[in-house]
C-alpha cells in the first residue's frame, strides 16, 4: 500500500509543477502582450498631443496636465 501512495505523491507533484508552469508562461505572455500594447497606445498618444493639441513651446506632458485641467473644471 505504500508503494502505491507514493507513486500517487509522485505524480500529483508531476502534475501540480506541470500545470504551473503552464500557468506561469500563459500570465508571463500575457503580461508581456499586454505592456507591448500599453507601450504602443502611449506611444500614439503622446504623438498625438504633439502633433495637434500642445499650443507653441509646450510639452506633452504640460498639454496633457492642461487638457487634463479643462476636463475637469467641466
């Protein structure tokens, strides 16, 4: 009876740690996928207030602290 359990011990730990890591490598995927795609609309974002809302000698960040200000002053 021994020997049974102890082949039932070793093959939940085989299955615990192989589900592990596929959990680990499908939320490491995620996470990657999701920072590259963060990255990216931050990226347009920042182009975008460049491009057609900073008024003359602004920066981005200023211009989105200043849209960020009128929005909610409405």
């Amino acid at each position: 009876m021994s020997n049974l359990r102890e082949a039932n011990k070793k093959i939940e730990n085989a299955v615990v740690d192989a589900y592990q890591k596929v959990e680990n490598a499908v939320t490491g995927t995620y996470q990657k996928v999701e920072d590259a795609v963060t990255g990216a609309y931050q990226t347009v974002e920042d182009k975008f207030v460049e491009r057609f809302l900073t008024e003359e000698g602004e920066t981005v960040e200023q211009a989105k602290s200043r849209l960020k200000g009128q929005e909610e002053s409405k």
